[in-house]
C-alpha cells in the first residue's frame, strides 16, 4: 500500500488517497480513499487524525455506494416535460453552455440582478464552495445571496458576547467532569466529539441533555431537561439567576475578563426559578439543580463544557437564546480550561482568504449597489414581481450545492416559485433531486472523490485537504470548471477566471494571519490535516472577540442594532403561551430535527441508509395520540395553514406531550405524499441573523381515513 497524495502520477496499487468528508458536519473527518485500477472500493477514516481517529458515520463509510450510484448523474441534460415533472433529454456540454451563457448575457444586459445564486454548502469545501462561483456572480452584478438557512440566528448571538465564532477545544472534552449537550443530537450529527463525551463519562463525567426530544443522545446521558422549543434563553436567564444569587462564581474572571456584570445581577433578578419553570414547561427544581450542578463543578475546579448546537436557535428568539448561553462559561470561570467554556462552532477560528476566493471587488465595478435576498425567503422572493422597493423579479436562478425544493422552509410557496413557466432555471448537482426536476438546464457535477478541494471547519481546528481519488464519472465536472467555462463563455478575461483548483487552494487561507501562518498547500495535500496555531484554552486569558475584548454580558453593539443589550427572552412566533388563537387550531408544536442515516436531505436516495431510516415518520406522546385516538403505526397527517404531509406515527414518550418530531429532510419523491416536513415550516425568521425559524412551527395531527 502506498500513500499517493495526487493519483496523477500512481505506479502503485491499490494507491490510498488522502480526503476530507465535504458534508455539512462539524466534524469534517479525514478520509483514507482506497483506489484499485481507477476504482474507488473503499472509504475510512484517517486513524491519525485525532478527531477522525480511524472512525467515519456509517453515511460516509458508505461513500463509494453514493459515487458509483446507478442514478449519478452524468451528462448535461435539458428539460422536455414540465417544470417538476423531471423529463430531461441528453445534451452536448457545449449546448448547455452556450445555452445558459445567452440567457445570462441577456437579461445581465437589462438587469444582472435578475440572475440569482441558489447554494449553500452540499460542499463545505472553500474550492468547489464558494471560489469560482462567487467570482463569476460578482463579475456579472448577480443578486446577492444571504446565506443563512443553518447557523445565522447563533452565529450573531454568539458574537454579540463573544466577538467571534470561536469556542472550546474538541480535543480536550474527554476531560471534562460536566458537559451540557444543549440544541444538539452528536450520536447523529456531531459523532466524533460524540466519542470524546463517552471517554469522558467513563472518567466520571456526568451528562445533562437539554432538548424538548429525547434524541439518541439525550437518552444516553444521566439526565434529561425537556424543554419547551424556543425558550433556552429563558432557561439561561434562570440559570444565570440561581449563578449569581447563590454566588457560585469566579469573581476573578468576572472582574478581569467581563463587562456588565451588575446590571446582568440586576437583570436576572426578574428570572427567579419558578418564572422560568413556567415558561419552559419544565419544574423549578430542574432550573436550581442545573445550575448548581454547573457553578458547583467548577467552583470544585472542573472542566465543565457546554456543547450548544444549531437545533436550539431555529426558532424567534435563537438568536438571543445563544447569546445568553454564551455568558454561562464566563460567569464560572469555565474558559479558563482547555476543554472548557461553550462550543457553537469553531468556524471563525480559520483565516479564510475571501477577497482571494470570491473577489467581492468586482461588485464595485457595477456602480450600482447590489441587493441581497435571502434564501431562507426564497419561497415569496420567487414569487415577488419587480418593484421599486424590492428592484426586478428574479429570473434566473442557477443552484449548485443545494436542494431548495426540499429544505427550505414554507415550501408550497418555493414549489410555486420554482414552477414559474417565465424563470429559467440552472441545477449542478450529483443526482436528480427535488430541485434538480424544476430545471431547464441540469449539469452533472463532481463528488469529492473526484476533485481536489481545502477545507475550514466547525467543530475542531484542522486545515483539511482533499485530493482527487479517481477521475470525474461520465462527463461530470467540478463546479470551478463549470463556472470556469460559462466565464469564458461570458466574455471574462480577468486572469483569475484561469485559476486552477490547486492554484485557489494554495491561497485559501490567510498565511499573513498566524494562526495559518505555515499554510502550505503541498505539504497540506500529502499529509492531509494540518492543526490551526490556536491555544487548546482560547480565551483562559480572556481575549474575546467583541469591541471591549471582554465577554459582555451588557452589549452596546445590541443596543445600537435595536436588541436590548442585557440577556432576555424573546418567545416563539408559535407557540400555546405565545400565540393562544393559533395554538387553538393547532396545539402540538412541530420540530424536524436531522435524522442519523441521512445529512441534510443528502443521503436519502442511497438506498441502504434510506432502508434504515425507514419512511417518514412521526413521534408522538402518548397521551396526545390518544386525544386524537392516533394508534402507533397509524399513518396521520400532520397540517397547519401552510401545508400538509403524511408520516406514519410512532407514539412514544421521547416527545413531550405538546411535541410531534418527524426527522428529517427526506427528499419529496420518496415519500408518500410528494411531501416533506417543510411543508408546515414557515418563513417568518429569527430575532438575529434573518434565518429560519424551521423548529418554530405549531400544527395538528389527525389520523388519516382508511389507514391502518
Ligand atoms: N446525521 C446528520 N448529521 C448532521 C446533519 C444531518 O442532517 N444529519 N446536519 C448537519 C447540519 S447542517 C447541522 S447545522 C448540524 C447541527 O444540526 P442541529 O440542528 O444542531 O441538529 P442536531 O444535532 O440533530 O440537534 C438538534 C437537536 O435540537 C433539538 N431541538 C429542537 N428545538 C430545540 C429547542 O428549541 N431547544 C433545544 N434545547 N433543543 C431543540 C432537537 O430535538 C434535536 O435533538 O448537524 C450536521 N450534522
Ligand atoms: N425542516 C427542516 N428543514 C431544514 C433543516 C431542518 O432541520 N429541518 N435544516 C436546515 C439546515 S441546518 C441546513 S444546513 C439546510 C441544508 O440544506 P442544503 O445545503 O441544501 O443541504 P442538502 O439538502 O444536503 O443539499 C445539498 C445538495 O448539494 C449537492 N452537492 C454536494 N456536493 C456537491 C458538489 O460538489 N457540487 C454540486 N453541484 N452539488 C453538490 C448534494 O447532492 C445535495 O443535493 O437545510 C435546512 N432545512
Ligand atoms: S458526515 Fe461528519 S461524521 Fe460523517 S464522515 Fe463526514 S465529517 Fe465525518
Ligand atoms: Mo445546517
């Protein structure tokens, strides 16, 4: 066996290439790619990396299954049925290029705003991410894309305390002697830190889950907080009461390395257990214990870490929910350990070099400001005719990277906008999704095996690199050659329109930034990772990336953006306590959290994970099954004003009364109904970040006529 880092120049077999996983996951593992006459047969984990540790998620172990699919798709068709009806006939490359590129050039001679990026991160590589693509968008005066249909309602909370998406060490958890899993499920969606928080536990660790579900992982640790959705930040703020008033705090951190600590004391005095008890639907007792528990560890001088994930900030006030959980760490002292304080995401951790990759320069040359849309509104934007305030109907959409039709929120209307007969529609993809049958024009791309792409990631701190393994089945392309090519087509000269996939590699991250500063793409490609130069305990010293460089408990920044600057609590658009007439004809509230077997909606067409998975289904307490006289087993279906869909229930205890869960995000085809959990989903967003509020959602539940 042999180690060929590029598989150009292999006189060995079977070669083992060096990878990273692309998906949208925190753990972006190292991939070792075994290569056999050209074929790939087999997928693992790199045991020398220490996240990775020799382990992938049963999804990636299954990769060759994924590449080699028999539904790949592998030559550029054009649409001959109906918009959605999925007919498509085989076309030249050159047809479809010089299709798109006279769409493009006409209606970019009217307007270039009418043409509208559609991605988000099918690819979390900084190559076939965002590079090319950006470049040929900004070179063109495309609208804007705002990007926010996962993390941005956190991200900005977390920032207003902390300045900067940067966060606990993964490498040191198996340390901790407390850690809080808080809005996330690691068995399914964060595996590898998953591994630590057991080692942890067998050296003692005790394990508290806060999550209105009982998910895979919360059923594993010693106990449960099952929450109301959407009211952490009240639980924070209780939390943060029993902190301060039983003086469970390190006074010195506080005093060195935080701002606003009395009027945060003052604050917190309106959040006494009970009221918090009431508002999340769980005891008083629960709110002390937690508390006590967190200040009492580390009063004792012990790691406590709190593992805060996306699910908790997809609903009103996600935002703020997380900027008051970043105050926990701060008020015991919890940062000054390696291991210790509150990972949401490490992303901010990596200099990124984005002026180099996607050239925002370019947009200045159009003398024009450039609007944004927001993709988590994707479903009216489709839909909105031109006008003064929101400038010319979008008619062109090009999506790569994503599949819209199915995960974005409130999605009768996003069907609706992709079925207008007048927008011309342009899908690069692996497979014929629920997006991909709404094109005119769809365009085969490449998987990571098949390029060479650099990675940043959210949940440890290893640059990672991804060598081509095997060359691009049938005649995909990597969606830099694509954008490559439409560039030429388009009549753009500037030199960085040639630039290689290795040559944006090479400059992908900020060597002038220290931490990045022996960045070298060679070197990264033969041995695959490459550690950040980052503390182990990044803010021990304080060192916060906010405008005092303190962790603020009171934030000007909040204030000036319209947010009140202390920690609050800002209820569901939806919910029994917040919407009483609405809960009136829809009582049960519905989140769509991911499933273990699929990433997104990716995954769902691989037949093995999708026969594991099952089909659609619906958690359901007992007793609100049988209110409704719902047996287990019993297809129901599930409505609000938005939409409807079909699921087959499962009655079970792991949804609080008042909850339904359907896991997600199954393609539409796959299901019963042509349907999906985002038909109930609505477009109304966060307090923070314009994202969706995709577990903010209230429906009913009935059994379905004539099932069984
Ligand atoms: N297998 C798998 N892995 C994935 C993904 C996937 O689809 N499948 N998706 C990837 C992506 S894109 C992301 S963004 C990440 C993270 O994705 P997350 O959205 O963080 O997903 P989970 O880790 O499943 O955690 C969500 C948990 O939050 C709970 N939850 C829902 N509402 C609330 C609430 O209001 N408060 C609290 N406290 N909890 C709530 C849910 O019940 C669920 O158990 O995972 C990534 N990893
Ligand atoms: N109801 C509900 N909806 C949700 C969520 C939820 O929890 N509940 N989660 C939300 C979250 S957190 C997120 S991040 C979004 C995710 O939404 P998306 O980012 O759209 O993720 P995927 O559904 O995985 O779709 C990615 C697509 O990109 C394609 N792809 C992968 N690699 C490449 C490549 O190299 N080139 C090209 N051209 N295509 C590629 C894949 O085949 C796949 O079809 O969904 C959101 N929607
Ligand atoms: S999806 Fe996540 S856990 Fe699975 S291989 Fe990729 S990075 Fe690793
Ligand atoms: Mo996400």
């Amino acid at each position: 066996m042999n180690f060929v880092p590029n598989p150009a120049s292999p006189d060995s077999d079977p070669l083992i290439v060096r990878g990273a996983c692309p998906h949208d996951c925190p753990d972006t593992c190292a991939l070792l790619v075994t290569v056999k006459d050209g074929v790939a047969t087999e997928v693992r984990g790199d045991p020398a990396h220490p996240t990775t540790a020799g382990v992938l998620c049963t999804k990636v172990s299954r990769y060759t299954e994924r590449t080699y699919h028999k539904e790949r798709l592998l030559h550029p068709m054009k649409r001959v049925g109906k918009k959605g009806e999925g007919k498509f006939e085989r076309i030249s490359w050159d047809e479809a290029l010089d299709t798109i590129a006279a769409r493009l050039k006409d209606i970019a001679a009217r307007n270039p705003q009418a043409i509208l990026p559609y991605s988000y991160a099918g690819t979390m590589g900084l190559v076939q991410g965002e590079s090319m693509s950006m470049r040929f968008f900004n070179k063109i005066g495309a609208s804007l894309l705002d990007r926010t249909i996962c993390a941005s309602a956190g991200g900005v909370g977390y920032k207003y305390t902390i300045g900067t998406r940067i966060g606990a060490d993964t490498e040191h958890v198996q340390d901790a002697k407390l850690i809080i899993i808080w809005g996330g499920n690691p068995i399914a969606s964060n595996l590898h830190f998953w591994t630590r928080v057991q080692e942890a536990k067998r050296r003692g660790a005790k394990l508290i889950a806060i999550d209105p579900y009982r998910s895979l992982s919360a059923d594993k640790c010693h106990q449960h907080i099952a929450l109301l959705p959407g009211t952490d930040a009240a639980l924070a703020l209780g939390v943060m009461h029993v902190l301060i008033n039983e003086g469970l705090l390190d006074t010195d951190y506080i005093a060195q390395y935080t701002l606003g600590f009395d009027q945060l004391k003052q604050r917190v005095q309106e959040w006494p257990p009970q009221r918090v008890a009431e508002v999340c639907g769980i005891s008083a007792d629960e709110v002390i214990q937690l508390a006590r528990e967190y200040g009492g560890a580390a009063q004792r001088g012990e790691i406590t870490m709190i593992r805060a994930n996306y699910g908790l900030q997809r609903v009103h006030g996600g935002g703020m929910a997380v900027r008051n959980l970043a105050c926990l760490p701060a008020l015991v002292g919890a940062w000054r350990h390696a291991g210790g304080g509150l990972q949401l995401s490490t992303s901010d951790s990596f200099p990124k070099n984005s002026a180099f990759l996607q050239r925002p320069d370019f947009l200045h040359q159009h003398g024009v400001a450039t609007r944004t849309i927001n993709m988590s509104t994707i479903g009216d934007d489709l839909l909105r005719e031109s006008s003064a305030d929101f400038g010319p109907r979008v008619e062109v959409m090009i999506v790569y990277n994503s599949n819209p039709v199915a995960v974005a929120p409130e999605s009768g209307k996003v069907v609706q906008g992709f079925a207008r007969e007048d927008l011309f529609t342009v899908v690069l993809e692996h497979f014929q999704t629920d997006t991909a049958d709404y094109a005119d024009i769809l365009l085969p791309a490449t998987t990571q095996l098949e390029h060479v792409d650099v990675h940043a990631t959210y949940g440890h701190v290893y640059m990672m690199a991804n060598n081509a393994a095997i060359a691009p089945l049938g005649e995909s392309k990597p969606n830099t050659e694509i954008f490559r090519l439409l560039a030429a087509r388009m009549g753009f000269d500037d030199d960085c329109f040639k630039d290689s996939d290795n040559a944006i590699a090479e400059q992908a991250f900020d060597r002038s930034n220290e931490r990045a500063a022996d960045y070298d793409w060679t070197r990264l490609k033969e041995k695959g990772w490459q550690r950040l130069n980052m503390p182990a305990a990044p803010f021990a010293n304080g060192g916060f990336g906010t405008p005092s460089g303190k962790c603020e408990f009171y934030s000007a920044r909040m204030l000036a953006d319209g947010f009140d600057p202390l920690p609050t609590y800002i209820a569901p658009h939806e919910s029994v306590a917040s919407n009483a007439a609405l809960a009136a004809k829809y009582p049960l509230a519905m989140i769509s959290p991911p499933a273990r077997n699929f990433l997104n909606s990716s995954f769902v067409n691989v037949q093995s994970l999708r026969d594991t998975e099952g089909e659609p289904h619906l958690d359901m307490h007992p007793d609100d099954a049988a209110a409704r006289g719902i047996a287990n087993g019993e297809t129901v279906r599930i409505f609000n004003d938005r939409g409807s869909m079909l699921a087959k229930v499962r009655v079970t205890p792991k949804a609080r009364p008042g909850l339904v869960v359907g896991l997600s995000i199954w393609w539409k085809k796959f299901s019963a109904d042509g349907k999906n959990a985002n038909e109930v989903t609505s477009q109304r967003l966060t307090d923070m970040g314009n994202a969706p509020t995709f577990y903010d959602v209230l429906v009913q539940v009935e059994a379905c006529a004539g099932s069984a």
